[in-house]
C-alpha cells in the first residue's frame, strides 16, 4: 500500500524544478510558525531525558489538554510510533476505521495483519470490531464527531474489551472538539501530535492519553528515553506559555482567514477543513495540481478522491499573495 | 527486573541533597562535551523530516563508520529503541548475551519471552542459540572482542538462521575495534549510539547495520519519520567536520587522562574501561559509591559486582579537581 503523503517535497521538487526557497509549500497540515523555541541548555542536550523532565512535560500537558488528574499520559516520538502500536494492544481482528482518513491508520493495522472495515459514519460501525478508529477532527474533510457518539462509542468498545482510538491531531485550534478532558475512562485512547499545531513537525512528539492499563503496556514497548531531551523541554514551555500561545493562536487564525480570502478570490470552494488546513473540491483536483506543481505550490490530492485537493496554511501575507498569484496563473493554464 | 541504570541524578539528589549544579554526574558513558552544535534552521524543526536529510545522514554516517557501499543502514530514535527490536527479528528462542554486560539487552529479549543464556566468552555460546549479543568495547570492563572472532561467530549465527549483534555504544574512540567496515554481511547487526560519543545523549539518535533484508524489517517496524529532524541535521554536521572531530577527540582524550590521573593519585586501580568511563575494582565499591554521593558525585555501581564501580568523565580541569578533593573526603570518611 503507498500512501502520498504530504511533505513529498523532494519528489516534487525532482519532478517540476526549482530551490526549496522557489517553492510554497502546503502539502501537510503543519502549522507554518514555528512556536518560539526556548533556550535549550546543554544540559537537555547531553543528558538521557530524566524522570523529572518528563513529569514536567506530563503535568504541562495535562493541564494543556484539560485531563483529568486520574488520567494516564505517554510521550512516543510522533503519534505514528502511536499509531503503529494501537494493534498490539489486542488480539488481531477487525478494526472499524471511520473514513476516508489518515492513511496511516489503515496501513498500521494492515502490516499486523487486522481485517479493517472502512466505515462512512459511526453508525457503520460493525458489532464484530474490536478497536475502532476516528480521527477528530477528520483529516482532509474536517468533520467533528459528537462527544457524546464518541463517549458511547469508547463504552461500547470497552464492554467488548476492546477501545475506540480518537487521533485527535488537528484538534488543538479547536478545544471544543476534544474529548481529552474523559482520557482514562476505559476503552478510550486518545492521541495528540504534538507537532502540527506547535509547527514542529520534525521535533517527533505524540502523546496518547488513556487508562493507566494502556499507559503501561505503551510505556513498557517504548522502552525508556523514548522521546528526546529537547522535545520533552520544548513542550514544557509551549504548553506552559499562555500569553504566547494565545498571540500564536491568534496568528494562526489569521493565516486561515487569508488562506480563506485566497480560495475563495480563485472561486475555489472550501467543503471541509480545520484551522490547520482547507479542502477544496473541483472537477479537475488532479489537474490544478499538478499546474500549481508547474507554479511551484505544492498542495495535496488524494487517490481515493478524485475530486479534493488539500490546501495548508501560508505562512504570512507575503506567502498568500504569491499563492494567489500562482493560482491564478495554473487556473488560467487549466481554462486555455 | 529492575535496572540500575546510569543517569540516575533525580534519584541520587532525592536521597543525597544538593541541586542539579552541586552534584557531578559521572554515572553515564556519555562524554559529557556537547559537540559544537550547528544552527538548526526553522525548516528543520518545521518540516517532517524528509527523504533528503535521511539520506545525507546516512551517507555521512557510512563515511564516518566505514561502512561499504552495500551495507545498509537504519535510523532510530537512539539504539534503545533497536535493542527492543533485535527479538522481533527472528522466531522466539534462546539468545546468547555475553556479560556481564549492558542490561538492556537481557530484558529486551526477556520482555519479548525468550530464554537467555548469559556467556562468559565468545567460546560459551551454546549452539542452540539462535541471536549473540556483544557490546564491543564491552560495558563495564571495556573488553574488546577480536574481529575474527566476531566475523566468524556471525557467519555462524547466519549458517543456522539466526544473527549477531555487536552492540557498538563505545566504539567511536576506538575504531580499531569496530567491526562496521563488515556491515552487510549476513548474520551481522551492528548497533551504533550517536549520544554517547557525541555527547548527546539526549538527542535520542542511534543507527544499526545490517543485511537489507533486516534493514527492510527493521524499517518497517519503525515506521516514516523515527527520527527528529534535529536529530538528523546534527549527525550530518558532526560526521562531516573532519576537523572539529579531530579536536573533539583530542578534548575527549584529554579528558580520559584527568580521570586517570585523579584514580591512580586516588589510589583506585583501573581493571578495564573505554575511552568514555573507567571500571575500578575495590572491596568496598558500594561504600565508596554511597560517600561519593553524600559528597554528591555520582557513580555507577553494579548490583551483580559489588566490587566494581564505574566512573564517567568530568568535563574539564575544574571538575576534576573538585572529584579530587571529593572522592579523597569520601575515602577519608571510610577509613577513619
């Protein structure tokens, strides 16, 4: 199974041309501001991450996260090393992956060897799934499940011995969708990316919250010092900084509002999204593409959508224009 | 089983007193310079770290360890995560560890339920082990297996379908002992730690090389993006730079003469070591161990030998004054 992934930067680059400074790229759904680092001292760089970092780390996050005190939390390196875990926690099976989604999902179950059932809706769920999957908000069409379907879901989960895994990766711009403040009821596990949001997407950080059950067996396979000294000390002052997270936040929306203004000014029509990303649908998806590839602006299709192209944030007004610019010229190469 | 590991600051401060400034932490192998650092752009921590950074990490990393062209290599998010792979590499059966050695190995394999046989020597290995497991330069003892040795038990771990592993932590200053030129031939995995030499202990960054086949697997078990961008960048810069490593090494050198220096006017005899920590050998290492900590230095003892303790390498000439003065108090006070 080949998953496009976004980030395919390289592949593109080697395809259409052009420096790395040439191009725009909005193929993933990584906020484009990196969050004001922190000094990292020698120390966090020399030294195997301790204990006291990581309980730092873990209270920064709970309370970032709005968990609840009883509620288990674990680093890994990126919520993909998550990801690729979540069939280990059970006996193969089936698993219900509510969809179209991140790919990854699927594919991890696959490589273990589960029977995956693709379900539109949370309602399809069958009866004979032992895990299911919901990303929330969903990635590319930004759909919110319900919290209440989602607490029932997990229950329901729970009773059969399985759990209900909520990758909720895009959900930090949009804390009203989050279910992280129910993490530790059984059956519900919770992931967190650290990344996307903070705009550090090559920091690799993930968090799960779960029961403490979970916790242990997710620790026992990390194995210590999973996560590096920098992430852990990286988190601690993000998640910690109120007063520049909200002047971040407050950026990022208005990076979403000109990606809007943008889209909308090339007459392309927003069907879904979330702060972090936009997706647009049109006939001819594939095409615009690739002219925008030509213009050097990298979006994202995908195979199983013939029709959606998946627009991530610019980074500031001087990266909208020239988005603009470059639209209109691949439309006007489309409509020739 | 509980593993007494190094880096165990936290705990000694606890029970001891002191903050992070007062204590001198000799309990790790880590050489405890950073190496000068490069400037990590903000395309570095933003993007998910690609295709074209792996790849120039790995060829620097292959000119560095002087690897053939053939061999492959893996990156992970520091050589505990490899350890906890080496027995998902073959069907569960009995592993060969020759010890006493570096205790992650034995819970490794006894973790993922194997039967371990603990070996005094290359000779002990009972053929009915399917995996061996050396560290070269060992941990503590500093014992260096000849090449041959090691070649010819690899050939034989291939010829019945299992592998050896040659734990490489502490081979970068001593690369006499390295068997990694060999990497890529069959039954031959080679771990490397990038944090220890480096002093980077947590950037989290290790390599193994190998066959394809295991890379292949090896790849697959840790997914797209193991390792941090950061994490890469820094390999590629400190690989590369001839120069400062050559002046690194010389610093490091300098700093393993100090320890020898304050041990032998200490009146401890040094029974083995590497480049990065010495092992002295004295009746009453525990005692010595705990009046080191009241004067808050830390050292590593060793539950299986409680006549051995291990010594890390202080920074520079001030510190290894103070250890001086300290470890000559902490002496007084068992004597008198």
């Amino acid at each position: 199974m080949q998953i496009e992934h976004g980030g395919a930067l390289d592949r593109a680059m080697e395809r259409f041309g052009g420096a790395v400074a040439d191009w725009i790229d909005l193929s993933t759904g990584i906020n484009p501001e990196v969050f004001p680092l922190p000094l990292i001292g020698p120390e966090i760089w020399n030294r195997l991450p301790d204990e006291k970092l990581l309980v730092s780390a873990f209270r920064a996050a709970k309370d970032y996260y709005s968990m609840a005190n009883e509620a288990e939390i674990v680093a890994a390196p990126g919520t993909q090393s998550l990801i690729q875990m979540m069939p280990e926690l059970v006996t193969r099976g089936e698993v219900a992956i509510v969809g179209p989604t991140y790919q990854e999902h699927e594919r991890s179950f696959l490589q273990a060897g589960w029977m995956v059932s693709n379900c539109a809706c949370i309602e399809d769920i069958p009866q004979s799934a032992k895990i299911a999957v919901i990303v929330n908000p969903n990635n590319p069409d930004g759909r919110i499940a319900a919290k209440d379907d989602l607490l029932d879901l997990a229950k329901a989960m729970d009773s059969k011995g399985g759990f209900l895994v909520v990758d909720e990766a895009f959900a930090d711009p949009h804390p009203e969708s989050s279910v992280a403040e129910h993490a530790g009821k059984g059956g519900l596990i919770i992931l967190k990316s650290f990344g996307k949001f903070f705009g550090l997407g090559g920091l690799r950080l993930g968090f799960a919250l779960s029961t403490l059950d979970i916790a242990q067996t997710l620790k026992l396979r990390l194995g210590p010092w999973a996560v590096s000294g920098p992430a852990l000390a990286i988190a601690v002052h993000a998640f910690s900084d109120r007063g520049r997270l909200a002047a971040y936040t407050e950026r990022l929306r208005f990076r979403r509002a000109l990606l809007a203004n943008v889209l909308a000014e090339a007459g392309l029509v927003e069907i879904g999204g979330t702060m972090l990303f936009s997706l647009v649908e049109l006939m001819q998806a594939h095409r615009l593409h690739e002219e925008l590839c030509r213009q050097h602006v990298l979006t994202r299709k995908f195979g199983y959508a013939p029709q959606w192209l998946r627009f991530g944030l610019p980074l500031d007004e001087i990266a909208a224009d020239i988005l603009r610019q470059r639209l209109t010229k691949a439309q006007g190469r489309i409509n020739s």
